[in-house]
C-alpha cells in the first residue's frame, strides 16, 4: 500500500515538473519573440540617430 502511494506520488510529481517545464518554454518563446520584435522597431526608429537598442 505504501509503495502504490509513493508511485502514485512520483508520477504527480513527475506530472507536475513536465507541466511547468512545458509552460516554461512557452513563456521563453513568447519572451524571445518580443525582444526580437523591440529590437527591430528600435532600429528602425532610430535609424538616424545613434541606433544603439539597450539603454547602458
């Protein structure tokens, strides 16, 4: 009995780390995707100044 609850646990814990690393990379690709598109208009807007796109 103790051992069905441990495996019952594992795969829930299991479940539970696949879920959040799945979700994870979503949000890397979406995060990715967004700097990508800053990057482009910030060059484009600022194609007669200095063009720098980050702030240091």
């Amino acid at each position: 009995m103790v051992a069905l609850l441990l495996v019952l646990l594992l795969a829930l814990i299991l479940f539970g780390v696949g879920f959040a690393v799945k979700a994870l990379w979503w949000v890397a690709i979406v995060v990715l995707v967004l700097w990508a598109l800053g990057f482009v208009f910030r060059s484009a807007d600022s194609a007669g100044t200095r063009g720098r796109w980050y702030r240091w």
